[in-house]
C-alpha cells in the first residue's frame, strides 16, 4: 500500500526558485518526504506536542490507512482539535514556507524522515504570539 499524497501540497516548494532560506528548507522537506515515503507506512502512532502562546499540549495520535483515528491527550491534559498525519505535517512545514515566514526550523528522523520538530516564528521578533512549535516523537509503526 502507498502513502497518499498530501490533500493540499504548496506550491511553495515546487517554484523553480524561492528566495532566501525557503529554497534550503524546501529541499529538505522534499528529501524527508521522500524518505519517509519509501518506508509505505500508513498505520502508525506517535506522540504529538505542540505550543503556541498557549501551554504545551500532548497528545497521541493514531493514523490507520493515512488518516488520523484517534487524538487522546496524554495524562488526562487538555485535548487538541486535531492531530497531523505525518503528511500533514510536511504539508503544514510547506504552508509556512508559501506565507513567507520570519523563521522555520525543522528536524527530521534520521531513519525513518519525518519531521520531529517544527518551530515557526511567521512575523519575527517584533511580534508577539505568532510563533508555533510542534513535536513528533516515538513514531511506531502499527500492524
């Protein structure tokens, strides 16, 4: 079975040219992706964090078939209203290279290519509560 595409992928990272740092990290998503990719996993479950000018939330994710089944809050903390495919975050990795954003970093498995951290600053020190930060960790694969 194949991963399925992204449902929105950005054109951000198909220009043939994109100035500055997005070029970079384009290239690196586009590499993760494919390594990831070349694994054909599509049921997997992983631990997702994410902060914003909000607490941290966590929460485990399960993906059946390429789609998220379940989001449940780790030790009974706060719920997300939504979780991310592994997809989905390469997918959102892009969207804030299309907007431009102040600052992107991203880390990514060495083994396996998703991303494990995602920390996006979209209008730079100036600007308060625009930052997002999102981790991905003991991503298994299901049977």
């Amino acid at each position: 079975m194949s991963v399925p595409e992204a449902p929105f992928p950005n054109p951000a990272c198909n220009r043939a040219e994109i100035p500055g740092r997005a070029s970079e990290t384009c290239d690196s998503v586009n590499q993760a992706r494919n390594q990831w990719r070349s694994h054909a996993v599509t049921d997997y479950r992983y631990t997702l964090q994410q902060a914003c000018f909000c607490p941290w939330v966590s929460a485990i994710v399960t993906v059946r078939d390429g789609e998220v089944q379940s989001v449940v809050p780790v030790d009974g903390g706060v719920t997300l209203e939504r979780g991310y495919t592994v997809e989905g975050l390469f997918s959102l990795i892009e969207k804030y290279i299309g907007e431009n954003a102040y600052s992107i970093g991203v880390r990514y498995h060495a083994s396996w290519g998703h991303p494990t951290s995602i920390s996006v600053d979209l209008h730079g020190p100036g600007t308060a509560d625009d930052e997002l930060s999102i981790s991905a960790s003991d991503l298994s694969p299901l049977p």
